[in-house]
C-alpha cells in the first residue's frame, strides 16, 4: 500500500498508541508516522526537555487538533515510577491500542575492556526497559482481549559478533520473550511484534561508534548502509498494521534467513570478514 494512499485512510484514526523510547530517533519518527495516520500517542522518556521537543514535532504532524500527544518523563526500567504514570494515562484516556517498545542503547567494546556493569546496564536498559512498560500494559489488554505489543531487536539479536558482548545478549532476551507472548496470549487477541532495524542514523548509533571496535564496523559495514531513521519508522508502522511478528527487510533479513537455515554460512562470512579487518588493522 501507497503511503499517500494509508494517510488518505487513516488507519489509526481513533486509536492511541504509547511509545517508550519516543525522544529521538527510530522513537520519535515512529510517533510521527503514526499521527500522521490519524493516532494519538503518549511518548515516554527519561529526559524532560528532549521530550517536550519532540512533542512539539510529533504535534507539528497531525491531521487534526482533537489528536492527543502526551508525553510521560520516566526511566521505562522503573517500575516503580512508571506504573502509576501509566495507570494515569490509561485513567485519562483508556487503555492504549498499541504498545511500542523502542527503548535501548549499544556500547560496544573488546570484551577485555568491558566489566560486569556494562553487562547489567545493557540488559537492564535494553531488557528491561521493554519489559517493564510490557508488564504494566498486559493486564489491561488481557482484560480487553485486544491490543498490540511491538519490541525493539536488531541484527545483533540473531547474531553475535565481535564488540557486541553485552548487546547481543539483551537483544536475544528480547526475542525470546516476544517469542513467549506470541504464543501464550494467542488466546486473548493480542498480537506481538519485534523490529529488526539496520544500523540507523540517530544520535544513539553516533555514540556507539565512539566505543565500536574497526573489526565490527568493517563485518556490519560490510553488509549494510545506514538507514534513516523516517525509512524505519514507516517500514515499523507498516508492519504493525499488517500485524507481522517479524518485522525485518533488506540485508539483516537476508542474514536472518541465512542464519536460521545456514548458521555456518554466517558463522564463515563473520570469521572471514573478523581475519581481514585484523590483517588490515596489523593484529595477528
């Protein structure tokens, strides 16, 4: 479907959708695709003026004035904090039709460089940070039996290569529970998605670059341009409206493919790719 042709149809006319992970990035492109569709959106993150500003973008896209952009300042890991917030949006304006996880960050390193906090911060981050607004939210759509839940993987949930030793492991977490509910919550309607974005042009991704080591940007560089974060976001949305579980194109699908039908084949692209950037970079 035409994308003049799916704003012209509204699809999300009358529905609202949260979104955790909402201030930059694939987050804030993914709010915007959606009000201009015709939703409204709630939009969560942790620091107050990044998200006052990308309200008033995401606002800047609607079709209508009677279309809500909310924002709620929390740290999505805090189920303390976020649980009364969220139990006041729904208050206030129902329970949401679509739940969007995009919370997560990368810190990539030589694994001698990374201690046990870089692990327990990426999983909490990464993991939790979509779990927990998850943990929240299901009871209510159980109720309703309706709803949809999307999580936020990436190539580095299928695949394991160097730099990525604390990522890697969040990411294939994440996988593993939208797997679970998947299944599990079949019988109350409520539909599962996980993106698979490629390396994307947002200011998290310039960050990781700071800390990634010259091996893995010549294996993913090798395989991948980088995406804009608007091509994502509509790729996103278009996906949750077709209700697909895996949400994943271009080369990180061909990979995905490739590792669940030909893991050697993976395997041997990552080795050979791993030996030239060390004879390239001096390294036995």
């Amino acid at each position: 479907m035409t994308k003049k042709r799916l704003i012209k149809q509204q699809p999300y006319r009358g529905k609202t959708a949260l979104i955790c992970g909402a201030s930059k990035g694939i987050g804030k492109e993914t709010a915007k695709e959606i009000v201009r569709l015709g939703g409204s959106v709630g939009i969560v993150a942790r620091d107050s003026a990044t998200l006052t500003h990308a309200a008033q973008e995401i606002a800047a896209e609607r079709m209508s004035e009677s279309q809500l952009v909310e924002t709620i300042t929390c740290d999505t890991t805090d189920m303390g904090k976020l649980k009364p917030l969220l139990e006041t949006f729904i208050e206030k304006h129902g329970v949401p039709d679509v739940l969007i996880n995009v919370v997560g960050y990368a810190y990539p390193n030589y694994i001698q460089e990374l201690k046990l906090e870089d692990y327990r911060k990426n999983m909490e981050t990464n993991y939790f940070g979509q779990v927990v607004p998850t943990l929240i939210l299901l009871p209510h759509f159980m109720k309703e039996k309706k709803g949809q839940i999307a999580f936020t993987s990436s190539g580095g949930g299928f695949v394991g290569i160097i730099g990525y030793a604390t990522y890697s492991p969040s990411k294939f977490a994440l996988v593993g529970f939208a797997e679970t509910l998947r299944h599990e919550l079949k019988p109350f309607n409520i539909r599962v998605s996980v993106l698979y974005p490629p390396d994307t042009d947002t200011p998290g991704f310039e960050i990781e670059n700071q800390t990634k080591p010259p091996e893995t940007d010549v294996i993913v560089g090798s395989s991948a341009g980088l995406a804009s974060p608007e091509d994502v976001a509509e790729k996103f949305v278009e996906g949750l409206l077709r209700g697909k579980f895996f949400i994943i194109w271009g080369a990180v699908k061909m990979f995905w493919i490739l590792k669940r039908f030909s893991p050697k084949l993976v395997f041997l692209y990552g080795d050979v790719f791993l030996r030239i950037a060390r004879k390239n970079l001096g390294k036995s």
